[in-house]
C-alpha cells in the first residue's frame, strides 16, 4: 500500500479497547518507510528494521537516546496512537509526576463524554461522588482479578483472605463515610500501606518501604513505578479517546495538570501492577521481564475494556440523557 493509499479510516479499524501493544522504545530511531511506521536498530554489522503494528497499538513510549520523524509521527497520529516521551525504563525524562504526551489531532472527536464530565465537575459534592465511585470499582476490581488469576493465586495472593477482607471493608467504610477529597485521599494512604505490607509478606520482603525514587537494586520499587507508568499510558489513552482532558480529576490534587490520569490508574494498578510488581522482584526478573508481565496481565483481565466502561459510565452519571435526568438524586453503590 503506498502512502496515497492510507487514510485515516483504513488505521482505525481496531477499537483503541482492543488493541494488544503497547511499545517501549530506547536506543533507536522511528521513522516512516514504504508507508509503514518503523524503528531502526543499529548493530555491530549492519542496522536492523523493526516494523510497528500501529492500527493495532495504544501507546508508544519513546526512552533515551530515541528519535522519531516527523513523517511517523504524522501516520501516528493519523491511527490514533499516543505518543510519550519518557526517560529509561517508562519513567519520567523532566517530570517528576507525569510524562509528557504528544495526542493525535483530530477536530472528530466524541462530545457527549466531556460534557457529561463539565456537567458534574463544578460541584463539589458531585466529583466527590464521582471519587467514591472510582474507589469503589477499584476495590472491585482487585477482588475480581485476584479472585481468579491463577499466577497470583500460586504465589498465595488470595481476595478473600482476612487481611485483604479486613482492608477492604475498612476502606469501604472510609469511602461511603468520606466528606471530603482530603478523607478519601486518607482513607486511600491507609488501604494502599496495607496491600504492600499483605504483598510484601507474601515474598519475604517484611522490611519493604515504599520509596518513588527507587535506589538501583530495588527491584520492587523499581517494578512499581514501571509498572504505574504503563498503568497511567493506559488511562491516557482512555481519556484521549473519549474527549476528557486531563486536568479536570475528581480526587487528585487540582493544581497537577494531567492529574485524572492518575485518577483513572487507579482502577487498576492495586489489582495487577501491585501484586505483580513484588512478585516479580522475588523472581529477579528483568525490567523487560516485568513490563511483558504487565502486558501480558493487562490483556487478560480486559484492563482497556473496564477502564473505557467506568470513565463512560462515571461521566453519565448526572448526564440530562442519562439515567438521572428525570431529577433522582444519585446516590453512591
């Protein structure tokens, strides 16, 4: 197919939901060659092309010492792919909280979600609510993946075992009791110290510390942040899609930017990265190692499916055409 040939429509054939990759990159230049978007390796003896599926990939994270053309990125764009640059491993390059993201442009874009958002978001009782949804489907989610996945399952990581439950319903309490974002964010301190000490114990790490700036050898802190940044790539992804910008977060603080990014992420990075991440460090696993395991986890458990399900379903929650609108006050599951 020559360049000619490609439209847009012809590179958007997959759902952004259902498409399989997500791609790291470092060390290599990505550029554009018989209407394919490619990555080029140099070797000892001769330089190697790589080809990149992009009606079929999410999100491209560019590492160190990348490169890209502008002609890639304009096919990019065209197959609706996010773009981010980022430092070694998926961590940050200038940001200490966010990576920086080049979005596809296009004045088509899907209204009805960002509006349902903007309908809710200036009231302060209702992102409250639109919070405690989250947090409540996160504690969901973390029982339905744990309470079926096998590998976590072998590694002893139960849903139903009387730590996980007595933090569960605690955290449960919190969120249904919270008047405010500052006591949900408290209420979440306390659940999340309480996953790692449960996830810590499981693979003979009793002195874990969770620490964001990860000594090198610190495998399990080190496999955290990689694996949230994958986490947060997807939640990227999910908000591009449906036209909510980044800025308008419902529980994170409101002066950070990209900030519902993190608030989306959190949906699922408890239920996989988390566990993964320490199970993984016991295994002395590679960063590749565990970035395929996320992957790979991500897939299974249909994590672009229920992010897309809830962002959808939280903005219509006070929608005119949604369920509400005939002037029911919603009330929290």
């Amino acid at each position: 197919m020559t360049r000619a040939e490609i439209e847009a429509s012809n590179l958007k054939v997959i759902l952004h939901s259902k498409r399989a990759n997500i791609y790291y990159l470092e060390k290599c230049r990505v550029m554009q060659k018989d209407g394919r978007v490619l990555y080029l390796t140099e070797g000892k003896r001769e330089n190697q092309y790589w080809n990149i599926p992009i009606a079929n990939t999410t999100v491209l994270l560019l590492g160190t010492g990348t490169s890209i053309t502008q002609a890639a990125i304009r096919m990019l764009a065209m197959a609706g792919v996010m773009v981010g640059f980022c430092g070694n491993g998926g961590t940050p390059l200038l940001s200490g909280v966010e990576i920086e993201w080049l979005s596809p442009q296009s004045e088509y874009r899907p209204t009805e979600y960002v509006q349902g958002w903007l309908s809710f978001w200036f009231q302060a009782d209702k992102r409250l609510t639109a919070a405690k949804e989250f947090q409540m489907k996160r504690c969901q989610f973390i029982e339905q993946v744990w309470q079926k996945d096998r590998d976590l399952q072998s590694c002893g990581f139960y849903a139903d075992d009387d730590e996980i439950q007595s933090a569960m319903h605690r955290f449960q309490r919190i969120i249904r009791q919270a008047v405010d974002i500052k006591q949900l964010l408290a209420g979440e301190a306390i659940f999340t110290k309480a996953l790692y000490k449960y996830a810590s114990e499981h693979v003979n790490m009793p002195d874990f510390v969770r620490l964001h700036d990860a000594p090198a050898g610190d495998k399990a802190n080190i496999f955290l942040n990689h694996g949230n940044y994958l986490a947060y790539g997807m939640a990227a992804v999910t908000l591009w899609v449906l036209g909510i910008p980044h800025g308008f977060a419902v529980m994170h603080g409101k002066t950070r930017r990209g900030a519902l990014v993190f608030d989306v992420a959190d949906l699922v990075k408890d239920a996989i990265v988390l566990p993964g991440a320490f199970i993984c460090a016991e295994d002395n696993l590679r960063d590749q190692e565990f970035r395929s395991y996320c992957l790979q986890k991500f897939a299974e458990h249909k994590v672009m499916d229920f992010l897309f399900e809830e962002v959808k379903r939280v903005s219509q929650l006070w929608g005119k055409e949604g369920p509400y609108h005939d002037g029911t006050v919603y009330q929290p599951q």
